[in-house]
C-alpha cells in the first residue's frame, strides 16, 4: 500500500485544510495554486502548517493556465522565457519550505497538427532548463501526461519531452489517458513515474472523478504501478464538491479519499456516493 495524498486543487492550503488530513489519515499533499494565487501564497505558512500536523509536503503544482500568460512551449519567445522564469522562481520558493517534486504541463492549449513540432521544440528547451533548475534544489521536474490536444497526450510524446533532459521524471494522471490505456503508458513510462495524479473518467474527456465513479479497472492499473516499481505517493486530484459531470448527494471529505485507496490497495469493490437524479 502508498501513503495516501491530496492535492490541494480548489481548496486553500491553509491550516484546517492540513488539520483535516492529518485527521482523515491523509499522510502527504501536492500544493496546486493557480497562477493568480502564486504571489500571495504563504509559503512558511504552509511549512509550519505541514509541521505541525505531521503532513508531508510532498510535490508542488506549477500553475498553468491562463496560456496567453503561462506556457513553456509557447513559439513566442518572450512568453515561453517569462514563464521559465516564473517556473524557476516558483521551485525554489517550493523548494526551500522542503518540496521535491515540481509537476508541470508541458503545454496549453489548442495545438495544431501542423504547429506540433514547434510546440514540442519549445517544450524541451523549457524542460531541460527546469530540470536544472529542480536538481539544482534537490529535486526533479514531473512532465505531467495531458489531453486532447496538449503536448504529452500518450506514452510516446511524454517519451519524447523526457529526451529533453535524462533527470525529468513523470507525472500519471489517470484520468488525462484519451489514445492510449492507463496500463500500456505504466509499462511505457516504468520507472521515470515519479509521482501521480489520481482520479477517474469516462475515458472520453478528463473529468476528475473519485475511482470508481468512472470506468477505470482500478485493479488493472494498481496491479501496474506496482509491478513497475512506483514508491510514491496515492495522489488524489480533484475537488470535494459536486460536478455538473457527477452532481453528488454531499461533498466528498478527506475520509472517504481514504476509504477509497483502502479499498483498491486491498482489492475490495470501490464505494461511491449516490449522485442527484
């Protein structure tokens, strides 16, 4: 069995949010701000809040949107620079209250066939000079597999950017896979998976599901990450309240994260709450 985590996506970092994972038997989180938030977030704060509870700060989530204002694989070189910049700052304020792992996307999007190339060229310049920079602060930079048309969409691209530099790892999303199954890119990214980003789909868009509200076979991929040797941390990535997606009778609570990875470390059939007719 993982240590069972939390990304903080949609909810504030601050003390009750560590206090009721502590709780919950929630032992890590990813800290995911978005780009607007970055300037004012407490960093110490955060430090002491992740002291104090016990909580191990295990990975921080680079912002990624707005595209016009954030994007390593930007052909503008003025944005693709600033957001290097912006990036590089990021890890080592990350960095310095203990943080290891730094998950980023490799692009935005839409993505043309045609500008692909370009994209990608621009992407790896961006990773290689941010893979130095994570190493440089003790840790590694995590290329996160995207959809639809963001560079990283399977197995093979994911591949590609990590030719970029030989110390950048990978995040899994689970529910991020639209070409390829969870599975084949397991076995196709092995030992470079470095950290995950947990939740279910329809296997048609992303839609940040509890597992077991999708159509996942969660044995399957658990059974996967295991055998390719993933010691990580079980890494949940979506929001608490209900979705127009998946309307839920309440909000999801850090107990019932637990709940969830209990029953698929042990095999068990996965409960999810009812949702509203």
């Amino acid at each position: 069995m993982y240590p069972i985590g939390l990304s903080s996506c949609s909810k504030s970092p601050d003390e009750a949010f560590f206090v009721s994972c502590r709780d919950a038997g929630i032992t890590a989180v990813e800290i995911s701000p978005t780009l607007a938030e970055c300037p004012g977030l407490p960093f110490e704060k955060i430090k002491d809040y992740a002291g104090a509870t016990g909580v191990q700060l295990w990975s921080f989530h680079l912002p990624f949107m707005p595209f016009d204002e954030i994007d390593v694989s930007s052909t503008d070189e003025t944005l693709r620079l600033s957001s290097v910049s912006y990036d590089a700052h990021l890890i080592r304020k990350a960095a310095a209250i203990g943080i290891r792992i730094f998950v980023i996307h490799a692009s935005g999007e839409p993505i043309a066939d045609a500008e692909r190339p370009l994209r990608m060229a621009a992407a790896k310049k961006s990773l290689a000079a941010l893979a130095e920079e994570a190493a440089s602060c003790g840790g590694v930079l995590a290329v996160e597999n995207l959809p639809r048309t963001c560079l990283g969409k399977d197995s093979a691209e994911i591949l590609e950017l990590l030719s970029a530099d030989r110390r950048l790892g990978v995040c899994f999303d689970t529910n991020h896979l639209l070409s390829e199954s969870g599975e084949s890119f397991v076995r196709a990214a092995g030992s470079k998976i470095v950290t995950l980003h947990v939740s279910d789909y329809e296997k048609i868009d992303e839609k940040h599901w509890l597992p077991g509200e999708g159509v996942t076979d969660w044995q399957a991929l658990y059974t996967e990450i295991r055998n390719a040797g993933y010691g990580g941390v079980w890494m949940y990535e979506l929001g608490y309240g209900p979705t127009a997606s998946r309307p839920r009778v309440r909000p999801l609570t850090p107990s019932d994260f637990v709940k969830n990875a209990e029953e698929i470390f042990n095999g068990r059939p996965l409960s999810v709450l009812p949702t509203i007719r």
